[in-house]
C-alpha cells in the first residue's frame, strides 16, 4: 500500500498526468461524437430503405459493428447501406484495435509503470555505509570517477535530482541517489558524518550553496569543489571548500606546459609526494637519436624514464628503445634531478616563432596567460571579435577568422609554428582542426583539448600528438586528493595508479614479476613499509603488503588485475 501511495503520488504531482487526461478526454468526445453521427445515420439511412428501428437500436447495431462483434441480427439491404457499414467498420477498427491501445499503453501503461520504477530509486544509502565519496552531479567527470573510485575499492554515490534521469543511470550501473544537492535533508540521507569527500561539480552558483548547506552538518568533511570561472575561486573558498578546482584554467595550464618552444625545457606535470614527474620533447636535444640504455639520464642526473609517448602512442620503455624526433619522455626523479637536466637543455634551442593557440574560450585564455608567464611568444585565432584586450595585448598577433579556412590559418602562423593548441569547447571541431593541421603541417606538435573521453582515439588518429580532458583532469584531481598527494596529469589516458602487490609476486623480485611485459604498466614506485621506494633495483623482492606505483592506461590495469587477481 505505501508503494502504490507513492506511485499515485507521482503521478498526481507529474504534469504529465494532467497532459494524459486531457487525451484521454479528447478521445473520449471523438468517440463519442462518432456514435452518435453513426447512429443518427443508421436511422436515415434504414428509412430510406424503408425500415424503422427505435434510437436504442441504431445504438446498439452501431456499438457492435465499431466492435467488430456484428450479430448479424439487423442489416441493411441496399448498396449504401452496405457502404455505411464498411465505414462505421473501419472507424471501429481504428478507433477501438489501433488508437484505443497505443493510447492506453503509451499515456496510461507506461507511466505508471515509470512511477512504479521512480517510486523504488533509491533515497538514503545503506545504513552501514561510512568512508564513501558523494558526487554531486553526473556528467562526463563524474563518469569518470565513479569508474575510477570502483576500481580503487571506493565506494561512491551520485546525487540525481531528476526524477526521470535517474532510471536510466541506475540501469547503467551508476549509483545514483535521488535528491536535491541543495538539501540538508539529502546529506542526512547520504551519511554525511561518515563520508570521506563530497565533490561538488554542479554549476558556482549551485556549489557556493552546497559548500554553505554541508557546512552546517559537518564543519571538517573534505569538500572539493568545481568552479568554471576563475573568479569564482575566492567566494567558493570563503563557503567553506578545502580546495576549489577552476578545472579549465588547469586544463589551460596543462596544455601551455606541453608546447615545445624557445628552450628546450622538461616541464613539471606533476608531483608525487617527493617524486617530481616532468615531460620532454626530444626533439633538437642531445637525447634525438640516442637509445635509452645510452642516454644514461638515471647515471647522469639521476632520472628514471617513466613512460614514452610517440605521436600520442605509449611505447614500451626498454634499453634498446630509440629515441626519435617524435618521442616524449616522461621523467621521474627529484627537483634537483630536473633542474640539472634543465641546465643542460638550455644549450639546446627548438623554436623563437609563437605558439598558434586557437579558440579564445576559458582553456585557450589560460594556456595563452601560462604561455607569457614562461616568455613564450604566442598568436590568437579565433571567430569571436570580443577578444578581451588583456589578451590582444599579450598576443604577438591576433587574427579574427575561422580556422577550418586555409588562409586564416597561415595568417595566424601556422607555416612557422612549434606547436598549435586546439582549445575549442567542441571535440568535433577539435578533431578536424587536428586532422587539417597535421595535413598542412606534417611536422608541427598539436596538443588538444577534449571534453568526451570517447573522442579520444578519435582526435589521436587525426594526428593530435598529446590530449587532454577535462574529465581526466578532474578525476586525477580528484584522485590525487584523496591520496593526499598531488595532481600528475599525464594525458592519452594515461593515468597513476597504486597496485596491491599480487598474492602469486609474494616473495618474487621486481625482475620476475613480468607486469611490464604481459601488462604494459610502468613501474615507477614501491610503497613498503609506509616508504614510497623510487630507486627500483631489479632485484628488490616484493613482499606481501607492499604496493605498487604504476604508470598506464585504464585497459592495462584491468589487464593487471585479470592477469595477476
């Protein structure tokens, strides 16, 4: 009884509802509109063959012919007649075996059973639940993370408000809770106090008033929060957030970090608790040609060689693995390490031309902001004439114009460029600029920005030498967050992982394991002991307990866990 309470509720609140009555109405009158029509004729027409018949008879011969029951008991016995019964036949047919069905079934059936389905989405978690993560919002980086979270053994909810969304997450497997961000009622629900983090991704205005509702309920719960302008960091900060994520800015910043131009320079992408990560192109550097084993970075600053990127394509990293014009390496070590390797780069120059940036939205603004903090020259192109003037000034030329036309492109610089940043909001136009710059510049680094993560293979095979997402930037963010470490944005997919050492590698050395083989994962790290372990001896044993710090792709740590769980 509760539950058809519910789903009498529903329904009586759905507009809906209101919407289907009215149909309902409307075919009731047509119904009964032609009935009456039918009967009327029927008179008429028995008269003219000179029969009478009383008005509860014409009903009832037109009641069994539209129901195609037709006894048979009264007749008529001319040609029109005959004609008469056909169409009132028919009428019946449409009305009563066609329209009567699909009315019922598609504004009566259907929507119950909808509210019948809404009625038993979930509204509270478990009653024992403590340690999971709440998700305020679901979108392409909530997505993500709630894959992420799963495959790191954390459990996580997501709130959905929507009533009629929220069926089809649950049926694809997101768990999804039913209630409004903006209530205090809805945290209550969702075992606040023992939560470990609430990411807030709505919109600023939304998260200002989450931060300020969950403040009132717990005062030290993490909150990490979203903002789409930059200027909306300072007031989410003052709501209470432990850390406020102005994710396209970053994502600005990532990419500006990735351009080869003037010096050629490692640039820092990330940090791992003592370990820096740093990426380089080895393009016009001492290390163009040379094989990994005689580079000897680890034997001359004391660098390991975590991954290798070639034309967005990880290679695997062995000592016979060439180092050409193409390759990104991506390296691990100390601050020292890096600004040793430094020293040496600046010897080595790439390119003075700028750096082509196009689209001047939020990501294109920040990367061009990042790009003249480090002095390098860059120019804009973009279809939007309200440039802010901040940037026109900065920018060493501007060029207002659609980049899908040749000759704006070359206006902009592309014949001289070092690298072009695809900064656009939409992965469509992401993708054919890549595919038509790699067309008009064999030669030129693309670095690409892109908001759905299934367009990442796409825009790779369009020629894009390193991508990066939104999505996951935030669920590294995210990620890093929880570990109490920070952000390591390696792109391509291409993630940082923590790896309990197999039962079967128990009492076997790092030699043996046979992981870089048979999965594609690097390992760069050993957490024993409450150490984390960088100086990686082939023969150091892995003991029970330990874990593993890898560097790969999504689909190589479900290998690893497939292969060795």
């Amino acid at each position: 009884m509760k539950i058809l309470g519910t789903e009498l509720a529903y329904l009586a609140r759905d507009y809906r509802t209101k919407r289907n009555l009215r149909v309902l109405a409307q075919y009731l009158a047509i119904s009964l509109v032609l009935v009456l029509v039918f009967t009327i004729l029927f008179h008429v027409i028995m008269l003219y063959e000179g029969k009478e018949h009383t008005w509860l008879t014409g009903l009832y011969w037109t009641l069994t012919v539209m129901s195609t029951l037709g006894f048979g008991d009264i007749t008529f016995g001319t040609d029109l007649g005959r004609l008469f019964s056909i169409l009132v036949l028919i009428s019946g047919m449409v009305l009563l075996l066609v329209v009567l069905p699909f009315s019922f079934i598609h504004f009566f059936y259907a929507p119950w059973l909808e509210a019948q389905t809404q009625s038993q989405l979930p509204r509270a978690v478990p009653p024992d639940t403590s340690g999971h993560v709440i998700i305020t919002h679901y979108d392409e980086l909530a997505k993500g993370l709630v894959k992420r979270l799963a495959a790191e053994g954390v459990p996580c909810f997501v709130l959905e408000p929507d009533l009629a969304r929220a069926p089809d997450l649950q049926q694809d497997g997101v768990p999804v809770i039913v209630g409004d961000p903006e209530s205090g009622a809805t945290y209550e629900a969702l075992r606040i106090q023992h939560a470990r983090l609430v990411f807030a991704n709505c919109a600023d205005t939304v998260n200002a008033n989450i931060l300020l509702t969950i403040r009132e309920l717990s005062e030290k719960l993490p909150v990490l929060t979203l903002a789409a302008e930059i200027d909306s960091v300072d007031v989410l900060e003052l709501g209470g957030a432990s850390y406020v994520m102005p994710l396209k800015h970053r994502l600005g910043e990532q990419l500006a970090n990735r351009v080869l131009a003037g010096h050629a320079q490692a640039q820092v992408i990330g940090r791992h608790e003592q370990l820096v990560l740093a990426e380089l192109p080895v393009k016009h550097t001492f290390l163009e040609g040379k094989t990994v084993a005689t580079a000897r970075l680890r034997e001359r600053f004391g660098l390991s060689i975590a991954c290798l990127w070639e034309r967005s394509s990880l290679k695997p990293v062995r000592p016979d693995t060439r180092l050409s014009d193409e390759t990104v390496v991506v390296l691990v070590g100390s601050e020292a390490s890096l600004a040793r390797l430094n020293q040496v780069l600046d010897r080595y120059d790439v390119n003075p031309n700028p750096v082509l940036v196009i689209g001047a939205g939020m990501v294109g603004r920040a990367a061009a902001l990042s790009l003249h903090q480090r002095g390098i020259p860059f120019n804009f192109l973009d279809r939007d004439e309200t440039l802010p003037p901040g940037l026109r000034q900065l920018a060493q030329h501007v060029v207002i114009g659609d980049a899908a036309e040749r000759e704006a492109l070359m206006e902009a610089g592309l014949a001289k460029a070092p690298t072009v940043i695809l900064s656009t909001s939409d992965d469509g136009t992401n993708i054919f600029l890549a595919l038509y710059c790699r067309r008009l510049r064999p030669n030129v680094r693309i670095l690409s920005r892109i908001t759905e993560e299934k367009n990442l293979d796409a825009i790779h095979r369009a020629g894009a030498d390193l991508v990066l997402s939104l999505s996951s930037l935030g669920v590294g963010t995210v990620a890093s967050f929880l570990r109490g470490t920070g952000p390591v944005i390696l792109g391509g997919g291409v993630e940082l992982y923590y790896l309990a050492t197999p039962a079967s590698l128990h009492g076997k050395v790092l030699a043996e394991s046979g992981i870089g083989a048979r999965t594609g994962l690097q390992i760069i790290g050993l957490r024993q002991h409450g150490a984390l372990l960088t100086e990686l001896r082939p023969d150091l044993p892995l003991v029970r307990d330990a874990e593993l710090l890898a560097i790969g792709t999504p689909e190589q740590r479900e290998s690893f866990a497939k292969q060795y769980h």
